[in-house]
C-alpha cells in the first residue's frame, strides 16, 4: 500500500484532507454495524464525511420491518439529516443524509431519483475542492463526474442477494469501472467479480472487526460455559436452517445455542425457524449493543457462521470471524471460500461440511487452557479498525495526490 500526505495547503479550512460523499446500502441506525458504519467512522478522523443512507437497492414489500423503515425513512428526510440516531453515535462532524427516493431505480425514475439524490448531497456538490465519492453501492445516478477521486468499495456481490435488481447493479457497476480510481473487494470472489467487470485498479482487504471491545470482554476459562454463539443478521438468504437445528439437537444436554441479531433485517424470513430452534432449546437474545454481544461472547466457547453456501454468500468476509476470534472462541463455519482461506493460516478456524457440523460444535466444546483463549485473541490482534483505519486514509490521500 502506498502511503502519501495531503500537504497543509492543499487541505480544507477546517484541516480536512477531503470532502467525502459516502453512499451506503443500509441506515446508519441500522441494527448491525458493518463495513461501511466503520469506513465512516475511521475517515471521519481527517475527511469530513457526509454518509447517504441506503438507496434502496431491494424493492421493498408490504411486510411490517419494509413499511416501518419507509416510515422511519419519511420522518428523518423531512425531519432534517443531523437528527441524532438512536444507538450509534455519529462521527464529530460527519453529516447523515436521509435521501427520499423511489426504490425502483430503471429508466422512468431515473430522471426524478438523480434530482431528488443531487437535492439531497447539494452540500457536498458544492463544497470546495478535493471532493471524494466512496461508494459502496454501484447505483450512483452520476455523482461521480462530479467527484476529484471516486473509490468504490464492494463488500458484496450484490446482484446476487435475493430481491436486489439486478440490472441496476450491474448498470452501475460497469459505469464506475471507467471512472473509478481504486476499487476495493473485501474477499477474494468480489475480486474476481470487479476484474471481470473491467475495473482497472483493486485492492484486496477483507472485513476486519472492532476487536479491542471483544477483548476486554474476554473472560478466563473458569468463567465459561458450554455455549455456542451467532450473532448476525438472522434470515434464510444467509443461514442454513437446517443445519442450525441439527445443532440445537446435538447441542441438547450438552451445551446452548445462543443467537443475536435482527430477525431478517433487509428481506428475507426466519419467525418460524426461529420458533422451531426456541422448541429445541436456542435461545434468541434480540439485537445486542457491541458492548453486551462482546459480554456474551466473552463467556462462550464457539461462534458459529452457519451460512448456506450460494451466490450471494461466496462473495461475503465475515467480520464476525475476527469478533468470536478476538474474544476467545474457537470458530466453526461452513464452507465460505474467504474462511477457508483464514482457515489455512489461522489454527482456531474451523471449516466443516453440513454432515459433520454438528459433531465438530460438540468436540469444541471441550475443554481449553486459558493459553489457547489467548493465543485465539493474539490471532485476531491485528485485524482491527484501528489498523484498517490507518490503511483506508493512507489509501485515499495516495489517491488524492494522484488526482492532483
């Protein structure tokens, strides 16, 4: 990675190095937080970051959680962008932007979906320059020509999640490949997918996890229990029903299952595979702060990434590996190509077929030495948003002085 410094004349009146438009694909109150809550929060340190809530890439439904972000979503736009979140601080400086948009995004709203968006980013549109768009959704309605330095940062292979369109990402994904600067993938089939596209420029840098607050939440061996953990987005476009069950039966006088998270946050279903792991004995804590589900996984001894295994999934870094890891447990997944190559250089990742998952959760959770908890947390040390931070900002004022 190159390293380069925005010298002092060439920065912001407020010692800013850019002005940074990011357009994310969730709300920033969301219940989860991803890549894109902490890219917002690292560059916020030197940029200042104007983050665009979702554009809604996923056409929604008449299901309650879609009418209740709609909601949600109406009040903040006519409420102001600065309203405070609910649970997730905002970053000293960082404006949050609420667009209101039709969530269909083909040639008839296309001209009404750019007016409205470049209504909403007026701010930034006229700042003074440098001025940075990094997005991670490909839906951009031109932005860009209207950035110094445009990075998009894919953390998935979008398209292929039920419900997206399609058409739009890949509309959108084959423009930004002409005009961005540096593309960056976070697992190794996101890079495969943008060199096919015809992206230029792209660096590799999986998920990494906010590991100091599992850390301090790690307990010693004494003061575990026989229990298993996932926490994540609980929905059947990502999880294996079936195979959970099969540890919640394996699980039982044994050991817990213990699930955190969201019930379907973003499409998808899982009440009644949630009600059917409740009769085997799972136990649903609801959705965790960061603070709590590092308390909780403190005291566990396995963190479960129980994902199905399809298009959508291949392309996913799970920055729970480096979570469970950093707290001390021992991590079983299936089959995900960006954990089987963790596996390969990190002993307490575990990859196990369907037909043997169940039987590995129950071997580890045999006893360990408090040694091996502190060799899992010395493993995940350097994947932190500390380091990733310094990486991110170095990579865009390389990119900044490039577009000089």
């Amino acid at each position: 990675m190159v390293t380069a410094s925005v010298p002092e004349q060439s920065r912001l009146g407020d010692g800013s190095v850019a002005d940074v438009l990011m357009l994310g694909t969730a709300e920033w109150d969301s219940p989860i937080a991803t890549n894109q809550h902490y890219v917002a929060r690292e560059l916020a340190h030197t940029t200042r970051v104007t983050f665009v809530e979702s554009l809604g890439l996923r056409r929604p439904r008449l299901r309650r959680d879609d009418v209740v972000r709609m909601a949600s979503r109406a009040r903040r736009a006519f409420g102001g962008g600065n309203a405070a979140p609910a649970h997730r601080p905002r970053p000293p400086g960082a404006q949050i932007v609420s667009p209101l948009v039709l969530p269909v995004h083909r040639a008839p709203t296309f001209p009404v979906n750019r007016a409205l968006l470049r209504r909403a980013t007026s701010d930034w549109l006229a700042a003074p320059r440098p001025r940075v768009l990094w997005t991670f959704t490909p839906v951009t309605y031109g932005l860009e020509a209207s950035a110094d330095v445009v990075i998009y940062h894919c953390v998935d292979l979008l398209a292929t999640f039920p419900g997206v369109d399609a058409v739009a990402v890949g509309r959108g994904e084959r423009s930004l490949s002409s005009r961005t600067a540096v593309a960056i993938a976070t697992s190794t089939a996101v890079r495969e997918h943008l060199a096919a596209v015809g992206f230029p420029r792209i660096e590799l840098l999986p998920n990494v996890a906010d590991v100091s607050v599992f850390t301090a939440a790690s307990r010693p061996v004494a003061e575990r229990r026989p229990a298993v953990l996932f926490s994540g987005n609980l929905t059947v476009h990502k999880l294996d029903p079936r195979l959970l069950e099969s540890v919640a039966t394996a699980l039982r006088g044994r050991g817990e299952m213990l699930l955190a998270g969201p019930l379907a946050a973003g499409g998808g279903s899982f009440d009644s595979e949630m009600r059917r792991l409740e009769e085997l004995g799972a136990r649903h804590l609801g959705v965790l702060t960061p603070a709590r589900l590092a308390e909780i996984a403190g005291t566990c001894a396995v963190g479960l990434i129980p994902y199905a295994i399809n298009d959508y999934t291949r392309g996913v870094s799970p920055l729970k590996c480096f979570e469970y890891l950093s707290s001390g447990l021992a991590v079983l997944s299936t089959g995900l190509p960006s954990v089987r190559e963790l596996a390969e250089t990190n002993p307490h990742v575990t990859v196990a077929d369907v037909g043997d998952f169940a039987a590995r959760v129950v071997k580890l959770l045999d006893p360990v030495s408090n040694t091996v908890v502190t060799d899992r947390m010395a493993s995940a040390a350097e994947q932190g948003w500390e380091g990733r931070g310094a990486v991110l900002r170095a990579l865009l004022e390389s990119e900044l002085g490039r577009a000089r």
